[in-house]
C-alpha cells in the first residue's frame, strides 16, 4: 500500500467541477471578493471623514412618549416610545471621541478579515483543494477574531455611547431622554464560534482524505 509522506501538507484534489459550478464557484468569489473590498473601502472613508470633520454617527438608545402623529389613523395606539435613536454629534471630548473611532476600526477589520476568509475559501475550491492546514488556520483564525474583535469593538463602542449621552445632558437618575445604556448583540460571537467549528471540521477532512488516499 502506498502511504503519503509525512512532509506532504496538501489533502488530495477533489473530482474536476463541472462547467456551472465552476461558474458559481467564480461568481461567488468575485462577489465576496468585491464585498470585502468594499467594507474596506467604505470603512476606510468612514474612518478618515470621521477624524477629519470630528462628527461621530451612532445610535444612542433612547426614552421618549410617541408624537400625536403616529396615533393619526383608525387604529388605537395603545402604548409606544423610542427605544433608540440615530444621532450625529460633534465637540465630543477626546476619550469620547477614540473609543467611538476604535470601535469603529476594529469593527471594520474583523468584517474584512472573515471576508477574505471566506475568498480564500471559494479559490481554494476552485483549485479543488480546500482540505488545507491553511484553510484551517484561516477559519480558526477569522473566527477568534469576530469573537474577540466583536466584544472588544461593542464595548469600546458602548462605552463611547455612554458617554456620548453624558455628554448630551444625561444623569444616572431615571427619567432621562438619553438613558444610560449599553447593548451588546450576541449574533457575531455566535458566528464566530461557527466559524471556528467550520476549521475543526476541515481539519478532520484533511486527515480523513489522507487517510483514503495512503489507502489507494
């Protein structure tokens, strides 16, 4: 029996694809590819229009009654109040300012890196070989990173938000427009668990089709 040499790092190539899905294949690299590229593009602007003009964007969680005109119809409009709002401020002190700035930046590079996971992924395919330490590694990787990128990136924000409602005229006392709030959205840690749970499982296909293959 032939057996693979212990140097090798490459799982054998999969079966040639056929003619639609190699262009699916294609299609769906271009777009992930043009997808990342423009969360780069449109962060970096973002980033570099923000420290430029000193203006953050934000939604601030908010507390107030309905205006009399969203109660105009027939219908009977039993209770209602904001819960957030969209906001641009400016003058915002210096630690306002970089928290909200930093949050933004590491928000913008995890988005990106798991992006050009998922490009790899798709030209790997297309070479027919995606059961690669590599591949592996980038997933784990893209994975951590949106886990730990996400927390960091919504506490710095949070906190920034926070403070940016101090800055408005908020108090810790109820009864404020701009309550003291933070929220957190747990779906990017979720995903990030799954993208790692994606690397473990090419791992384990890596060793199984060498496996196969010194069987052959």
């Amino acid at each position: 029996m032939a057996r693979i040499a212990p140097h090798e790092t490459e799982a054998p190539a999969l079966a040639a694809w056929g003619k639609w899905d190699k262009l699916s294949l294609q299609l769906i690299l271009v777009g992930v590819a043009l997808y990342a590229l423009g969360v780069l593009a449109w962060g970096t602007i973002s980033i570099v229009a923000m420290l430029a003009s000193g203006n953050r964007e934000l939604t601030l969680a908010a507390s107030g009654d309905l205006p009399a005109a969203a109660s105009a119809g027939t219908a009977t409009l039993v209770d209602g109040g904001y819960e957030s709002a969209w906001v641009s401020v400016t003058d915002l002190a210096p630690v306002t300012s970089g928290l909200l700035t930093a949050g933004t930046i590491i928000g913008v590079v995890t988005q990106v890196l798991v992006a050009a996971t998922f490009v790899y992924l798709a030209f790997r395919l297309l070479r027919r070989r995606p059961f690669m330490k590599s591949l592996t590694w980038a997933f784990i990787t893209s994975g951590a990173a949106l886990l730990l990128g996400s927390l960091i990136a919504q506490g710095l924000t949070g906190f920034g938000s926070w403070l940016v409602a101090t800055e408005l005229g908020s108090t810790p006392d109820a009864g404020d427009f701009w309550p003291m709030a933070i929220s957190v959205d747990l779906g990017p840690i979720g995903f990030g668990f799954a993208l790692m749970l994606v690397g473990s499982a090419f791992e384990y296909a890596q060793k199984l089709s060498r496996d196969v293959e010194g069987l052959v």
